[in-house]
C-alpha cells in the first residue's frame, strides 16, 4: 500500500423499515417465531437482529467472548448465531446426525442465520417443519425460491421480488413490508374468530327451536308459536344477525393468542358444548320464562300448561 493518498471513507447503511420491530414484538405475543436467515456476515446479522428485536438475549457470540468453548456457547446460549459453515461441517459426518443438530438449532428461542447458501435456506426450513411447525418464508430473490417453495406458505415482495420467487410463492406483498404479514395473520385470527361466532350463533337457535317440540311432545306443553311462524321467525333472526357477526371487530388480545393447533377445526367438540350446553340453554330458558310469563298474565299458570296440549287433542270436555 504505497504512493496512495487517503482521501476519506464511505460507510453505508441499509436500516430495516420502522414498522419491523413492533411487527416482531406482535409476532411474539401472538405465538410465532421470526427467524433470520441472511447472507451478511455474523457481526452485522447479529446487529440487525437486536435492532428489529427478532434478538434480546445474550448470543454464544457473547459467551464466546466470555471465555466459553464454541459447543459450550452453543449449548448455553438461548440466543444462537449461526454462520453457514457450522451447518456444512453439521452435515458432515451424515445427514441424520445434520438433521438432529440443526433441528436442535432452530429450536432454541431466538435464532440467526448467517452466510448461508440457498440449499441451506431448504434446510433450514425442513428442521423447521421437522419440529413440527407451520413454516412461512420471506424472500425476493432467485436464490429464496427452494425455501419459499418449500415453506407451508411462501410469501414473496411484489417489488422487489423476482418473477422466479413470486412463481414460487404462495402469498406476493404489494408494498414489501414485513409488518403486512403480522396484518394478515391478525386478520385471518378475526375471521376465523367471526366464523366460530356465527356457527354458536346457528347451534344455538337449534336448541330454542328443538325443545318447545320436545316440551310438546314429552309434557303436553302447548306450542307456543305454529310451525309456519317460527320459519318466519328464523328467517329473519338466522341469516341477517349471522351476516353481521362477519363484520365483528377482532377482539382486544387477538394477538396475543398462541397459535391454534393443528387438530384444531373450526368446528369443535367444544364449540359445540359451548352452543349447544351452554348458550342453548340460556336462551331457551329465556324463551320459556318469557311464555310462561305470558300465559300466565292471560289466566294460564304455568303449571296448568301441562298435558294441556294431550287433553285439548284427545278430550277437550275435561276443560
């Protein structure tokens, strides 16, 4: 280095969009984990990570510095930083022992990747998926495709994105923001919440409907309404209240919420304990409390109503 002249030093600095660290702190309190796999060297990950919260604990990059062994940090930190070389040598011996290391990797709590090739991105995902996790996966470039088209949901940039990832994608964000995912999962969460809402509402008015007949049936109670008017009637109290409920606004701790299981559907044994035991009951307690009420205001007691129906069929002389 001679016969130069230091004229002066350039630094630059790509910062991530201001929406990203509270994105990731929602992402948390609703259950999902954000991890980062990136190209950059391990220093500058590591820095990005604590910048969008994606990292808040001590890595082993730390403890390294601490005096601990590389396998000891590893082992020790809930914070890993993973430079692409570490999985090469993982896989090394064979592709179970690989699999198992890099299964116990990404299950730690807060993960980074970094330097990593595209055909580690793939196996980053499968680990993932191996731990029995619903993976989704960002990316823009040619190189993000095999992950992307891997992931459960692909997920590509609209605009920075190139055609061979948003190919590969299921899902193509217009504005590449990564705050818009943590949007749709909140409202995806409130449809979902809305169509349990509707389906109780539904099972509900089934048990309002079902036990004057059985009250018919079983004790002679009179009905209170004909067949024909209670058509009528769920007409007009099934589908318009129902339609409403659609456009419910999600509730306060949505995202908060862990994830639901995989098992889970949207219609339950719960749910249907929920609308059939419980809100069923309610409101056919209050319709029959309101009969009562009624009838009784007009000269029927309630306990006159019995068989009532039986001797006005079979014997109406007995009044």
């Amino acid at each position: 280095m001679e016969n130069f002249v230091f004229v002066g030093l350039l630094s630059l600095m790509d910062p991530p969009k201001e929406t990203v660290p509270f994105a990731v702190k929602k992402c948390k309190s609703a259950g999902i984990k954000v991890i980062m796999v990136t190209g950059d060297q391990p220093p500058t990950a590591a820095a990005i990570a604590k910048q969008v919260n994606i990292i808040s604990l001590k890595t082993n990059e730390d403890y390294k510095e601490e005096g601990f062994s590389a396998a000891e940090a590893l082992e020790k930190a809930q914070a890993i930083v993973i430079h692409g070389d570490m999985i090469v040598k993982a896989f090394e011996e064979s592709e179970e022992d690989g699999a198992a290391t890099l299964l116990k990797w990404v299950s730690k709590p807060q993960v980074v990747f970094a330097r990593t090739t595209p055909a580690q991105k793939l196996q980053i995902v499968k680990a993932c998926q191996d731990a029995g996790n619903i993976v989704g996966v960002t990316g823009d470039g040619v190189n993000d495709s095999p992950a992307i088209k891997q992931a459960d949901i692909g997920i590509s940039m609209g605009i920075s994105g190139s055609d061979v990832s948003k190919d590969a994608a299921d899902m193509v964000l217009l504005n590449d923001d990564f705050a818009s995912i943590v949007d749709g999962v909140e409202e995806g969460r409130k449809i979902f919440d809305n169509l349990k809402k509707t389906v109780v509402y539904l099972l509900t008015s089934n048990m309002t409907e079902i036990w004057p007949f059985l009250g018919l049936i079983a004790l002679g109670i009179p009905l209170p309404l004909s067949n024909i008017f209670m058509l009528i009637i769920c007409v007009g109290t099934d589908i318009y209240p129902a339609l409403s409920l659609a456009y419910e606004e999600s509730e306060f701790d949505i995202m908060t919420r862990k994830p639901r299981k995989m098992d889970e559907h949207l219609v339950s044994g719960k749910l249907l304990c929920h609308a059939y035991g419980q809100m069923g009951e309610i409101a056919t307690a209050a319709g029959f409390f309101t009969y009562y009420t009624i009838m009784g205001v007009y000269g029927f007691p309630a306990l006159s109503l019995f068989n009532m129906a039986t001797l006005t069929a079979y014997n109406p002389g007995d009044y």
